[in-house]
C-alpha cells in the first residue's frame, strides 16, 4: 500500500485537531457514515476525543479563510464553506484529537481504517517532533541573543575606551614668546 497523504492537523480551540471529512477520507467512508459511526459510540468519544464545532466557530473559520491563502486553509475551506441551508453539507463539522482519530479507527473496524490510524499517529507524532525541534532552536535563540547583548555592552565599554584614541592629540600648548611679568 501507498503512503496516503496525512490529512492536515488544525488548532481549534487551542487543541491539535483532524476534521471529520478530512479521517473519512482517509479511511475511504463517506464523511456521513463516519459521523454516524461516531454518533452511535458516542461514549467512546469525550470531549477531549471529539467536538462538534459550534455555528459560530463555522463562521469565524469561514471568515478566517475567505482572506487566507494558505494550503492548510484551503483545504479547510471546502469542508466549512460547503455548509449551507441548501445543498452541501447540513451538519456541524466534528474535530478529533490525536486520540479521537485512533479512536474512530478501532471503531470504525476495517482494515484499512486500522493501517490508517497508524498515519494518524505518525502525523501527530511528527508533529509532536516539529514542535520539540522548534522549541529546541528557540531556546538556542534566545541564549546566543543574550550572548550578543553581554557582547554589545562589552563591546560598547571598549569602544567608548578607544575613542579618546582616534582623535587627534591636542596641539601642545604654545610658547609665548617675550618678557611678561611675572615670569623669570
């Protein structure tokens, strides 16, 4: 089998989530008889599993993605964009954490929703290392900016030190010539 592409990850209220359309495709089911697998186990999915996204969250997503460009943003919109009175899709779009992904997998029983759980794992897991090697790259950041700051103020004392240096010396003073009074 193919690697299948890894559907895309979306941070929606502040969780790490995969759309519902976005697993039904990638267990090959129809994104209707996905929900409905999921609605029947319900139990199975907590909040922290999977939740129905609310109109406003459609809206504010849809607003957000009218003016993005981006390819994660694309491919959201035509999962929120579709959602309409008439035609489209009628129901709220549902959003799993990694563990509602692997969730619905075993739910869902096929083999190939079982092979590609295991590409949902991986997909959040790569995640997961991104994050870490972006966090590991900040903090290395942040020590050589501290660093160059040390340097700036070592570097500015010497410059301040060496300044007096690059101007040309005073003239010495000059020798009056003649008898003043006082003087011997």
């Amino acid at each position: 089998m193919s690697d299948p592409k890894l559907p895309p990850i979306h941070t929606i209220r502040g969780l790490r989530v995969v759309l519902d359309s976005d697993l039904a495709a990638l267990y090959k089911v129809p994104t209707k008889v996905f929900n409905q697998t999921i609605l029947r186990n319900a139990s199975r999915f907590p909040v922290d599993f999977a939740f129905q996204f609310t109109r406003e969250e459609v809206a504010n997503l849809r607003s957000q993605i009218v003016t993005s460009s981006s390819e994660a943003d694309r491919s959201l919109r035509s999962q929120i964009v579709t959602l309409k009175a008439h035609g489209g899709r009628r129901y709220l779009p549902w959003a799993f954490t990694e563990h509602g992904a692997i969730m619905a997998a075993t739910i869902l029983r096929s083999p190939r929703a079982v092979a590609m759980s295991v590409y949902v794992v991986r997909a959040f897991v790569r995640m997961r290392e991104d994050l870490m090697t972006s966090a590991v790259i900040f903090k290395r950041l942040a020590q050589i900016d501290k660093k160059l700051l040390e340097h700036d103020v070592v570097l500015q004392d010497v410059v301040e030190k060496l300044l007096p240096l690059l101007n040309p010396p005073p003239d010495p003073p000059k020798r009056r010539i003649g008898f003043y009074p006082g003087s011997e």
